[in-house]
C-alpha cells in the first residue's frame, strides 16, 4: 500500500536481511510455544474428562471419604447394686483427647502436638512416638493421649480447635465405686485396652479406646456389663473436626448387675477384721509374749508391725467370709491388705497411686480371701467325716490318746493325755494325737485311712480345686497325695512319712486352703452334705433397675458322707463352742457350731508363726450363714479369729455379743453351767476371757 511505513525500507541489505532472519526465529519460538500450549491443553483436557466423566464415581467416593469418617460409640458400662438395690459402682462422664494422623497437617505436626503436650502436661516427645507408633500400625485409627481429662483442659482444647488439627475430644466415662477398698476385692476395677490385647478382642467387636474389666465381677462378668457398641458416620472438616452427624447406630447399654453382697454388712465385717488384725499386730509388737491380747497398742507400732515381711512387719493379711449355707451366696467378703479401685480411674491425678498399688510389697491386688494357707484344725472337720464315714469309727468309739506320738515330735496343742475320747470330744477339744491316729493308725487299734484316702475326701469337700467362683484369681489350695510327693520330691524327701500323715490331719503339712474354701466346707455341714457353688453375682437388671435374669443357686455335688455322719461332726462342732476350743463364739442369745484352727509355718528367723482360723455356722439347729476367718501370723485361733466370728455372727443375726460362761449349752442340757452363766454375765458386766482385757470385748454398737 502506497505511503504505508515500512521499517526495512531504510535498511541497508545486509541489515535487512539480519532483521528478516530475527523475525523468523521468533516466529518460529512463538508457534512451539504455541504448541506446546496446545499440547498440555489438549493433555490436560483429556485428564478432566478422564476425571470428570469416566473416573466420577472414584474420585467421588475419595472426596466423600477425606470428608466422612466412622466413629465408635462406646456403650454405657452397666452398674453394680449389693443385694438390698444400693448402687455400688456408677458411671462419671469424662474425656479423652484422640489424635488422629490422617488430619496433621505434615509442616505443623511437631507445633500441634507441642500444643496439645502443654495442655496436657504430657511429654511432647512420647506424644509424637505415640502417634508415630500409630501411623506405622493403623494410620486410619486414631491415637488415645491422654484419658480423663480435666474440664478446664477440654475447655482449652475446645477454645483452641483451629490449631489444633487432627485433635479430637471423645466423651467417655469412668468408673466410681462408692465405698473404694471395703469392696475392692470384688467390685475389681476396669482399664484401658493395651495395643497386645486389642489385637486379640477386635474381633470381638472392641475398639482400641475400650475399656476391659481387670479384677473382680468388672472382669468375670465383662461381657454382660460391657453392653454393644455403636457407631456414627461423621462429617469432619479439613482439620478433621466434627460438622455433623451424618447417620449413627445407638449403643446398646450393659446390663447391670446385682450382687449377694450387703454393702453394710460388708462394712461391718471388714471393721471387725480390721479389729482382729490390730489386736493381732499389738501381740506381734510385744514380741509375741504379752499375757493380754488387745487393740491398745500405739498406732506406730501397729503400722510397724502390719508392714510387708520385707519391709521389716508381719505383713497385715487375714480375710473372713460369710456364706448362705442353702444358696452358696456371699454376704460378705472382707480381706487386707486393701487397695482403692479408683486410682485406675485413669486420670493424670491418679496415676502415682496407681503406680503405688501395682509396686507395693504387701501385694493388695491379690485377694487374701482367695488365697491358701495352711488351714489348721478347721480341716478336721473332714478328718473326722472321713473317718466315720469309712466306719474307723462311730460315734460311741472311745479311745485314749497320749499327749504326744511316739517316737515323733508330734504332740496335741496342750500336751495332754486324754482317755476315753470320742469324735464329738476330739473334735470339741480339737484333739491333734486322735485326728492324727485316724489317718496314720496305730492308737486304740485304729488302721488309719492313709493320706490318699483322706485326700479323696478332701475334693469331695471341695478342696484342692477352685469352686468355681465368679470371681478371676481364686486359689486352688493343695491336697497332697502320696504320688503327688514322689513326683514333687527326690531322694528320701519323695517318700511318705508318718509326720506327712499326722500333719495332715490336722490341715498342716503340704494341706493348703483358702478361706472361702473352709467357709464352703462348713456350709455343707451346716445344710446337711451339698456342696454349693459360691457366687457374689445375684442377678442381672436392666438400665432402670428391673429384673431380667436371676442367677440360681448351684450344687457342685453331694458330699458322700451319710446324714448321720454329717450330724454327729456338727455335734462336734456345737460342743466345741460351749465346752471347747471355740468357746469365744457361745453367744447368749444365738446357738453356734464351729472349728478352731491354728497351723504352724516357717516364720524365719527360727520363728515358727501361726495362721489363726474358725469356721462355723449359725443357729445351730436351724443352719442360715457360714463364716470363715484366717489371720495371718496372729497367735491361736481361738484368741484372734474367734472374736472376729463372734461379732460377725452377733451383728448378722442383730444379737448381742455377750458369751455364755464356759460349760453352759442350754439350761436343759447344762444346767448348772447355765444357771451360774446368769449371775457371771450381771457381776462381770464383760467378757473375762483369757488373755483378754475388758474394754476390748462388749462392743456399745450391739445390744447388751
């Protein structure tokens, strides 16, 4: 176009063609750009259709994934009543603090749980372990912190949750037990679920924030109490903080459970234990030589005595049980050394204590009640069945014993002689030379049942074997055998001795019991020969307290001794309390049977210790509860656990704890001694028992 500007024109050639071959280049530059840009754009425009159009339902279930997650929620633990309906165990609302790794942001994962650490007062650095640990393993599960929050930290978490990302507060509950270490030993407690054993029960349906019942009916009756899980799919945002509840399955609640135990009684029984361990740490203080057995010692030398043996005490162990002879049901089972089932709560609060229990020489996780020991002379009660029972002897036989074995050390209790002694007579007198005769032979013409024959009646008793307590942990106890020592022994010591026959007897030796077994022997005296399952668990209820399922009575088996050899050891038993080793339990206003027991053990030092035992029944003629009590390292059972029987059965019964003078049955059988008891029991004003001073005995809270 004529005039148009050309900026070549006023170029030389050479310069022209330079400018000419610039534009080209460029030219060629910008049409590869615009390639390229073709290229991606068309690359680009393939990866949306792929997405957008045949991917759709793939990257919609991601997006809807990364937004929504599945939450647990945990069922409402059931609660725990005593017999009479009082709430023993509730449920107290608290939180957790979860984090979950999916939800930390990677560049900020060190600074929140920094944060959260300081709001805790955790260590930050076993915090990024914790979760760490938790990506390796789950990285779709959260990670438990810290339990049991207080409210002001949740409170903090709440204020501070957009910088905190990844941090979740879960509501949950905790366990409270009203009356702590009086029912320790059989409420039992719960606990978190450790990482070994949530791969062993996810199965079942728990999640790793669970709790599991560890001691007591939290534990043996963990699946009824524990209820069904629900669960909720949740809209979390980018953070992985809750928006809404999108849909949720209802927990189911456990049901809850009702026991045999009377919780005022329980407290009663275990002050009345209590009393009988302190009288028996004032003798262990006065070096085991005091001619009066009290209470009245200083609280420090009571404290010094009741410490662990390796802390430089006797250890404070003892237990006494109260059976319903008819049901097998427990009313009280009280035992030391105590723990208080609260400090595994979990809260940061308690965790010292905690560590305080688990550490402790005395052991008080492990249940004294369910625990064996020697049992003494209670467990002549099944000497002496066997003995009739196999026709040794009958209830007429007479036989004079000397006050020692020959040739064997080996004596009764008093080191005396006795002519003419019949088995109601050695058992009232708790006569060691005649019950030893009945299993080794050799007194009076007697042939002797042997230790395998005596062992026999043992298990039949229930010995030597659980009982199939609804309580975990419960002892066994030993009754040994003469094969049992040779494969336990070598050399001489494999073999079977007449002192292993003789100690036996008497429930010494290798005899080992627990207190609920010996309580459980002289309930199937009392009822006349059944051996009864005992059980703390009564009934299953619902949320509102309504009964759903009782738990029946069980007979474990028939004793196979006849009724009239079952009478004749309960005659025993009665004439051992007005007239006997147990005359501490002869009660005014209530007729009582019942067995003394002191068993001798290797204390060191060069000490021989003694484990002090009772157990009996009450009324005699019309048989309601049995009680065992064992005392450990106390004097006589006579001495120390029969005062504890006495108030035990005075406070069940709602009598008074005044004894009858020693002699007096009933005014029909024993007259004069009952006619002399009356005018002792108005000049006394209090028991003058031996070795006994009078403030320790009439206890103000039963009638006088």
């Amino acid at each position: 176009m004529a005039g148009a500007f050309d900026p070549l024109v006023s170029l030389s050639r050479d310069e022209h063609d330079a400018a000419e071959r610039e534009q080209r280049r460029i030219h060629r530059r910008v049409l590869g750009f615009r390639i390229v840009t073709a290229v991606a754009f068309i690359t680009l425009s393939v990866k949306l259709w792929q997405m957008q159009i045949v991917q759709t339902e793939k990257y919609v279930t991601q997006a809807v994934q990364n937004s929504v997650r599945s939450r647990g929620v945990p069922a409402l633990r059931g609660v725990i009543y005593d017999r009479n309906h009082v709430q023993l165990v509730s449920n107290q609302a608290s939180f957790d603090v979860q984090v979950d790794p999916r939800d930390l942001p990677a560049q900020q994962e060190d600074e929140v749980l920094g944060r959260l650490a300081a709001l805790v007062k955790l260590d930050p650095a076993k915090m990024k372990a914790a979760v760490d640990k938790q990506r390796l393993a789950d990285p779709n599960q959260g990670v438990t912190v810290a339990t049991s929050i207080a409210w002001n930290t949740l409170l903090s978490i709440k204020a501070d949750r957009a910088v905190l990302p990844g941090v979740v507060p879960l509501p949950t509950t905790i366990r409270g037990y009203k009356d702590g270490p009086t029912l320790s030993n059989i409420l039992g407690y719960v606990t978190s679920i450790s990482p070994g054993q949530y791969q062993q029960l996810k199965q079942a349906g728990y999640a790793p924030t669970d709790k599991i019942g560890a001691a007591g009916v939290e534990s043996s009756y963990e699946k009824a109490l524990r209820g069904t899980s629900g669960s909720q799919q949740v809209e979390v945002d980018a953070g992985g903080r809750q928006v809404q509840v999108l849909s949720e399955v209802a927990p189911q609640p456990g049901k809850s459970l009702q026991l045999s135990i009377d919780a005022a009684f329980q407290q009663d029984v275990t002050s009345y234990l209590r009393e009988g361990l302190d009288r028996a740490h004032c003798y262990q203080a006065s070096g085991f030589k005091e001619a009066v057995f009290t209470t009245h010692c200083s609280a420090q030398a009571k404290a010094q005595a009741a410490r662990p043996k390796v802390d430089g005490g006797y250890g404070d162990e003892g237990a006494a049980v109260v059976i319903d002879v008819h049901t097998g049901a427990i009313l009280a089972m009280a035992a030391f050394p105590q723990y208080d089932n609260n400090v595994f709560s979990g809260r940061a609060a308690d965790q010292a204590k905690a560590a305080a229990v688990l550490t402790s020489h005395a052991d008080p996780l492990i249940d004294r009640a369910l625990s064996a020991v020697a049992p003494g002379s209670t467990f002549k009660m099944i000497t002496a069945s066997a003995a009739l029972q196999d026709h040794l002897v009958t209830p007429s036989t007479e036989i004079s014993v000397p006050a020692a074995w020959p040739g064997i050390s080996f004596s009764n209790w008093d080191e005396k002689a006795y002519a003419n002694m019949t088995v109601v007579d050695a058992i009232a007198q708790s006569n060691d030379i005649w019950m030893g005769d009945m299993v080794a032979g050799g007194i009076g013409g007697i042939r002797g049942l042997g230790p395998d024959r005596l062992a026999w009646y043992a298990h039949q008793f229930g010995l030597g074997q659980p009982l199939g307590l609804d309580l975990p942990f419960e002892q066994k106890g030993l009754i040994p055998t003469t094969t049992w020592k040779a494969a336990n022994f070598s050399g001489d010591n494999a073999r079977w001795y007449t002192g292993d026959s003789l100690n036996m007897a008497i429930g010494q030796g290798f005899v080992s019991a627990t207190t609920l077994q010996m309580a459980d022997v002289a309930a199937a005296i009392a009822n006349g020969g059944n051996l009864m399952q005992p059980r703390v668990g009564k009934a299953f209820l619902n949320s509102n307290g309504t009964l759903l399922q009782a738990l029946p009575p069980v007979v474990l088996r028939r004793v196979p001794v006849d009724p009239s050899v079952i009478h004749t050891v309960a005659s025993g038993m009665r004439k051992g309390v007005y007239t006997g080793s147990s005359y501490k339990t002869n009660l005014r206003d209530l007729q009582v049977a019942g067995k003394t027991g002191t068993a001798e053990f290797q204390a060191g030092g060069g000490r021989l210790g003694l484990e002090a035992w009772w157990a009996g029944y009450a009324p005699y003629n019309n048989p309601q509860i049995a009680v065992g009590v064992w005392i450990h390292d106390a004097g006589e059972g006579a001495d120390f656990a029969v005062p504890v029987a006495r108030q035990i059965l005075a406070r069940y019964f709602h009598v008074s704890d005044m004894r009858l003078q020693y002699g007096c049955d009933t005014p029909a059988t024993t007259p004069a001694a009952c006619a002399s008891s009356v005018l002792w029991q108005k000049t006394s004003g209090y028991y003058p028992d031996q070795h006994e001073e009078p403030s320790d005995k009439h206890d103000p809270r039963f009638p006088a």
